[in-house]
C-alpha cells in the first residue's frame, strides 16, 4: 500500500480534519509574511493522485475494521483499535498517523491541502470531492484554503457545482483591507478582489472564514488598517472572522522591510487597541469573531456579533486597564502556555509559575522581557 501524501499546514479549526492534499504549494507564494512556500512551485495533483490516496485511506480503515474483529470489537473501529494501531504504525503506510487521529476524532471533517485549491479546473475539484464523499458517505464537513483572486475567478455557478459536490467552507486570507497595505506585503490582491471574492462564495452557499492580520499595518498604518478591514468585512459578512497576529521571522522576505524601517512593528499593547478599533466598526453583519491561535494575545476574544460585541470589547477594556506590570505578567503567561485567558492570572499556582519566570527574567536584564515573549511566539510558527 502506498503512502499518503501530507501538505505542511492547515488552520487551527481542522485541528481534527482529515488531510487530504490536492494541490503542493502556493500558486502566488509572493507575500513578504508568509515562508510556508518559498523556494517551492506550484504542482496541481491529479484526479487519480488524489484517488489514489483516498483509496489508501480506504484501505487503512479495512485493516482496522480487521483489527476490530481480531480485539473483539465487531467491526467497530473504537479508541482502543486506533490507539493500538498508532503503536504498530509500522504496519501501516506513511501518513497512517493523521488517518488514525482523524478517525478517532469521529472521522468527520476534512482539509483539503495546500494553499490554494480552487486553482484546479472546477470539474477535477468536483471529481474529487465526490468521489471522497462517495468513499466516505459519514464525512459532514470538506473546507479548503483559497485565495481571493483566485476565486473571484470563478463563475457563481461554478463555486455552486463545487458546492453541491461537497465543498462546505473556505478559509481565505484577507488580512487587511487598506490597499496600501496589501501592496507592501506584496498580497497580489486587493480589497474590491477580496470583496467580490467574499460575496461570490456567500452566494454559492459555502461557508467563508476569513483571516485577517492585527498588527500588519504597523505603528504608521494601524488606524487605515484597522478600519478599512472592517470596511471590507462590513462589505462580505463572512461566516468567520479568524484572527492571526503578525509575527516576523528573519526568513520572512518582511523582515527586510523591518529592518530598513518601512514597517514599524507594534507591541501587544498597541495591537490590542487595533483590535479595539476594528472591533467597534465592525457593522451590520452577522460573523463569528475568533481568536484561536496562539500568536492572537487574548484569546477569549470570541463572539457572534452583533449580540457578542460589546462583551469582546469588554475583554479588551479589562486587559487595557490593568497596570503595567499586570500586563506584563499576562502577556509572558500568555506566551509560556500557562495562561488562556485574564481569569488564569487569579489561578495561585499558575501564577506563582509565572511570578518566578517573570523575576528570573527581569534579574537577568529587565529589558529581557520583551525578546524572550518574542522568542516564546517565534517557536509557534
């Protein structure tokens, strides 16, 4: 049997998503924060390639059913069938690990990998998807990342065909709706494209979650990026609005532009007002804002709005109100894992952790606090 082939990323909600790669690489791969891709050309699967692989799924999920009889399970592929194949993953081919997680996580939802998928002929796309459902009629959820150029492409009719084959939600990055921005990070889109795409997907039916990036802007656009984004998703009303604070590596073709000066990186603080601001002109839609991601500061920003806006900005005037050295401690917690939210800060033991940390930092230096956070965030991308 052969393998099955993995993509190297996929959104923190497909965290129990099968993943099933139909495209390698980005067919942009051009914006300045993103590395996931460079040095990497776009390659479009097969039909048969992809098949193939859902064929060896298939077959791994035979061999359990085998298993289940051996153990007594009848047929059933309980936790303790999965939990007994990931200790002998040898039988198995590779990518069996992410087939057997999945499983266990009730083998509902897939991922479709890599960047940018709908840059497939509409009809290879269709095709795979039902010939994936086919295979695995329980499946209730299929998303796929796509960009917006990509999609305003495609005909209304084309994205319902996808649709109806299956297709339930695409995550599209945004990340900002000043085109001044976008131009900077060498997005290859821009806000009206990103509108238009919006608004197709919505018609087809298809569930939009869309990325946006707090703290691209910089100390110089902070304000236009905050309210032009809000602007742009006022205009789609995506089903999701998923939160990725920026974060420069020095792989990054960004981190050039930091260096000479261009982009002014802001601190959390000053992120969290840019949010604040984004949040209070987010108007007359319908989305669910999500802060789930590592890199994001307060995670508990999480609402539907319009009902949940006044509580996520209540969360954002508790954190902005603490003093200095509370932020401070959060923040450091925050990154170190042990805390999730404000309320953890009240946990005695998490707290007296981060107490300790926090004073062998400033020990050492007090102006050490600042690069270990951004150390802690370098090692989560």
């Amino acid at each position: 049997m052969s393998g099955i082939e993995q993509g190297p990323i996929r959104p923190p909600s497909e965290a129990q998503s099968l993943l099933l790669r139909v495209t390698r690489n980005c067919s942009w791969n051009h914006c300045e924060f993103c590395h996931i891709y460079k040095g990497n050309k776009l390659s479009l699967r097969t039909v048969e390639e992809v098949k193939q692989d859902i064929d060896n799924i298939n077959n791994i999920v035979s061999e359990l059913k085998s298993d289940s009889w051996n153990q007594g399970y009848g047929g059933a592929i309980a936790p303790d069938v999965i939990r007994t194949a990931l200790k002998s993953l040898h039988r198995f081919p590779e990518g069996t690990r992410s087939v057997l997680l999945w499983l266990y996580n009730g083998g509902k939802n897939v991922f479709l990998q890599d960047a940018d998928n709908l840059i497939l002929k509409t009809k290879d796309l269709v095709e795979m998807l039902a010939y994936l459902k086919a295979t695995f009629p329980s499946i209730d959820r299929i998303t796929t990342y796509s960009r917006a150029r990509t999609v305003s492409r495609k005909s209304l009719e084309e994205l319902q065909d996808l649709k109806r084959a299956g297709l339930s939600r695409i995550h599209m990055g945004l990340e900002s709706g000043h085109d001044p921005i976008l131009k900077m990070v060498k997005k290859g889109v821009t806000a009206e494209q990103c509108i238009d795409a919006g608004r197709k997907v919505k018609a087809a039916e298809i569930e939009l979650s869309e990325y946006i990036m707090p703290g691209l802007g910089g100390r110089k656009h902070w304000k236009e990026h905050a309210v032009e984004t809000a602007g742009v998703l006022n205009a789609i009303d995506p089903d999701f609005i998923r939160l990725r604070t920026l974060k420069v590596l020095e792989i990054m073709p960004l981190h050039k532009k930091v260096e000479n000066g261009e982009l002014e990186l802001m601190s959390d603080d000053e992120i969290v007002e840019e949010l604040k601001l984004l949040i209070e002109n987010l108007n007359g839609i319908h989305s669910r804002i999500t802060s789930d991601h590592i890199l994001n500061l307060l995670e508990d920003i999480d609402g539907k709005l319009p009902d949940e806006k006044e509580k996520m900005l209540e969360v954002i005037d508790r954190y902005l109100a603490l003093p200095q050295e509370e932020r401070e401690n959060f923040r450091l917690g925050r990154r170190a894992g042990f805390y999730r939210n404000q309320d953890d800060m009240n946990n005695p033991e998490l707290r007296s952790r981060v107490d300790q940390i926090m004073q062998r930092i400033k020990t050492e230096s007090p102006d050490n606090l600042d690069r270990t956070i951004s150390e802690i965030m370098e090692s989560f991308i």
